[in-house]
C-alpha cells in the first residue's frame, strides 16, 4: 500500500510561519477571557456521539451530514466534537458545576471536525475559542459574550467587523411563528432548492439560512420572527440591545439569522467582516440555550456562549494586511570546528540554556563556513566560536551577529555569565 503524502482533505499543517498567528489569537482570547472572569477547561477530543445527537440536535446538518462517528473496539459509539457546547454542558453536569457559584464561565480552544465541503475557511478539522456562561438567565450575560468576542477581534485589530443580532425566541411562542412560515412557504415549495424541501419537513426554521439562489427571493419576503417576538423574549432582546448601546458597541438587527443548531432560543449573533455581504466568512456566533441543559438529562439551567473559528480570524487578520514574524529559533548559535569541540558546544550550549538562552550548536563536521551560515540564517544574536586555536586556549570567540558585528574572545568558563539573558 502507497502512503499518501498528503493531509487529509479539509485539514492543514500549522507549520512554525504560522504560528505567530495563532500565537496571537489564543493569547488574545486567554487575556480578553481573563478579563470577563472565565476559566478555562479542555474537554476530551471524542465524546459519547449521544452527547451531540441529542445536544446539537439530529435534524441539524452538524450532526445529519457532517459528524466523524465512529464505533470503538469496545462496541462504544464516539463522535470527533464537531462543537463545544454540548461537551462542556456534559461536563458541567458529570462535575456537578451546579454547586459552583453560578454562572460558570468557561472558555476553551477546541478542535472541531465536520466533514463539510472544504473551500477558503471552512475544513474538516477547525479550532474555535468557545465560551460558555453555564447557570444564568440574564440578558446581559447575552451582551456581555457578543462584547468579549467583539473585545479579542478588537485585541487583534480587527475593527471592521459587524455584530449582528437576533431573537428566536422561546420554543413555545416559536411553534406559532414556525406554523406561520410553513404557511408562507408551501405554495412555493416545488421551486425550491432540494435542501430547503427538506428543511420545510425536518427544521423550517433552517429554511430562513439558505444561502442557495433559488431561495433567496422567498426568503427575503419571509415573516420575520423578530419583529413577533413574545413579550418576555422582546423585554430580553430590548436589555441585549441597551447593554451593547451603553458599551458603544454596534450592532444591526438580522432578521435572518436563525443558526445551524437546534438549542438556541431568544438571542443569536454572529459577528461577520463588514465586506462580507452573504457572511460566509463569519468569524463567530453563538446564542444562548436554556433547554439544552434538561435536553442531556440535567435540571433547567440557563447558558449562552459562543465560538469563533481561529482559523478564519487568521485569514481576517492576513486580508487585513497583518504580518507577524516568526521568533528567532535561537539566540545563540555555537560553531565548533576543533578537536574536542563537539563536547565543549554540547557542555557549553546547557550552561548557556540554564540562564536562559535559547541555544543550538552547529552540526558536527561540516564546515566553519557552513555553520556560520546556519549560525546567520537562525537569527541568532550571538555566535560563539570555537576553534582549534581558541579551545587550545580554553576560550571561545563571542561574535555579535547585529549590526556591527564586534567579537571578542572569552574565557570558555565565563561565556554563559556574558550572555545570560538580563
Ligand atoms: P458554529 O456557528 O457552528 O457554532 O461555529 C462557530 C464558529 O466556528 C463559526 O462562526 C466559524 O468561525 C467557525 N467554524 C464553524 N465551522 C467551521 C469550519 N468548517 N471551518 C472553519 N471554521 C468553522 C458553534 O459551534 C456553537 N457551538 C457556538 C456556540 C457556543 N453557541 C453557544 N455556545
């Protein structure tokens, strides 16, 4: 059998380049969730596939169509998370959270795998920061999501971004709202695209997140749930919109936005790049999701949170004209060419790591031309030098590889000392 030498479809190498990048993003995610009072969990990277079937719900096209299930040796049927939430919910019940003082606030940076149709910003293997406020009902722990999410996009100087903002509702006053829209739509029906014919069957709600041209005029002149909202989801969308008003950040009403999974009711959001009309590169969303909770066999219990998918912060970050260098893989580089050198750059190369300085030495045997090459290409600071002369004298050359170049010899004794990190 032929190895293929390749990823697989949908996946990538983060290669050290990029790094700086994620770097970046999970350290801006770390300070702004910080900063909100969340700490942070990991749950496993396979869970019970029940956990999302009955969590992100069957009917949602996560779990229909794009969820890696699998069966283990053990007969045990697993998924790959293919989204935070429903995992962090079965952790705050298996832990008994609900004795923590409430709300918990937990974040996390997950890989997600959905066997989508890989294209720009859309794999089968993502990572999102996920939060979840897990035990509170408020509405402004709504606004209080979209603001931190709105906060690491601004860290990461992402400010022509656009919050959008709606209500679903609850689940009762929706049934009301769901029949209105059957209504509306079944004499069109036949005209439809294929998934939306399923959709109007399985979960019509989904039929207002068609993004296929032959829905497009049906859907503009859909009832919009909205502006029908219940009157205590209008008193909790209202709070939503006066926090984000008095915390200057703006936000504009979608009427649209309904989400791909079945847990959330009264507000969703997203928050998309402001060039992105048909927002295919949305860099997050959530909502919250009081049900969900009662869904996995727990008691009720109110959440919200959201995830936004680092990758596709990155790609943001780069249109936006964002150039992180990678580190320096050293600080110092150590060239041997000398009877006993190897040992002597080994030794010194441990003392020069105890205080603290990156070090690598030169491969043995090849040329001093060759290792000050290396030594340059590294972007070391320092290379320390030791030849047969040198080493014969029990000294090394220091040589400042920075503008100037100045060296000098030292004792080999005293090099760590001259170039412990300050
Ligand atoms: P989601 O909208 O499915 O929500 O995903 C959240 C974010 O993950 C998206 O806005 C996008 O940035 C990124 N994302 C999703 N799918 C892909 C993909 N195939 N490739 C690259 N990036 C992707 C959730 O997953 C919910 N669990 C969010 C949530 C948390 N709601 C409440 N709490």
């Amino acid at each position: 059998m032929t190895i293929k030498l390749q990823a697989p479809r949908g996946t990538q190498d983060v290669l050290p380049d990029a790094q700086p990048y994620w770097l970046a993003v999970t350290t801006a995610a770390k300070q702004t969730t910080k900063l909100h009072g969340f700490q942070r969990i990991d749950t496993p990277v396979f869970e019970d596939a029940a956990v999302f079937e009955k969590g992100s719900g069957d009917t949602t096209d996560i779990v229909e169509k794009e969820m890696y299930t699998f069966e283990d040796r053990g007969g045990d049927l697993l998924a790959l998370t293919p989204e935070g939430t429903p995992a962090i919910c079965r952790a705050y019940l298996e832990h008994g959270m609900a004795s923590w003082p409430q709300p918990v606030r937990l974040y996390t940076t997950h890989q997600m795998f959905r066997y989508d149709r890989p294209q720009k910003g859309r794999y089968r293997q993502h990572t999102q920061i996920d939060c979840e406020v897990i035990g509170s009902y408020d509405a402004l722990v709504d606004a209080e999501c979209i603001a931190l999410l709105w906060e690491i996009l601004q860290r990461l100087n992402l400010s022509e971004i656009e919050v959008r903002l709606g209500s679903i509702d609850d689940p009762g006053p929706r049934r009301a709202y769901i029949e209105r829209l059957k209504d509306y739509y079944r004499p069109h029906l036949s005209r439809l695209s294929e998934d939306s014919q399923r959709r109007f069957e399985r979960n019509p709600l989904r039929l207002l997140d068609s993004k296929d041209d032959r829905d497009l005029e049906y859907k503009e002149h859909a009832p919009k749930l909205v502006d029908q909202l219940s009157d205590a989801a209008a008193a909790h969308h209202a709070i939503v919109c006066s926090a984000l008003e008095s915390a200057g950040i703006a936000y504009r009403i979608d009427p649209m936005l309904v989400r791909g999974l079945d847990y959330y009711n009264r507000t969703v959001f997203e928050i998309v790049p402001t060039d992105d009309e048909r927002a295919q590169g949305t860099l997050g969303g959530g909502g919250r999701y009081d049900g969900l909770m009662e869904i996995l066999g727990g008691p009720p219990t109110g959440g919200m949170g959201f995830g936004s998918g680092i990758e596709r912060i990155i790609l943001e970050m780069q249109k936006r004209g964002a150039t992180l260098q990678p580190e320096a893989h050293a600080e110092v580089f150590i060239v041997h060419r000398a009877e006993g050198g190897p040992a002597a750059a080994f030794r010194l190369a441990s003392q020069l790591r105890r205080v603290g300085r990156a070090t690598i030495v030169g491969e043995s045997g090849r040329s001093m031309k060759s290792q000050m090459r290396s030594a340059n290409a590294s972007g070391a600071s320092f290379a320390v030098i030791l030849g047969d002369d040198e080493l014969a004298r029990g000294a090394a050359i220091v040589k400042d590889l920075r503008d100037g170049g100045e060296q000098a010899e030292v004792a080999l004794d005293a090099v760590a000392a001259r170039l412990a990190a300050d």
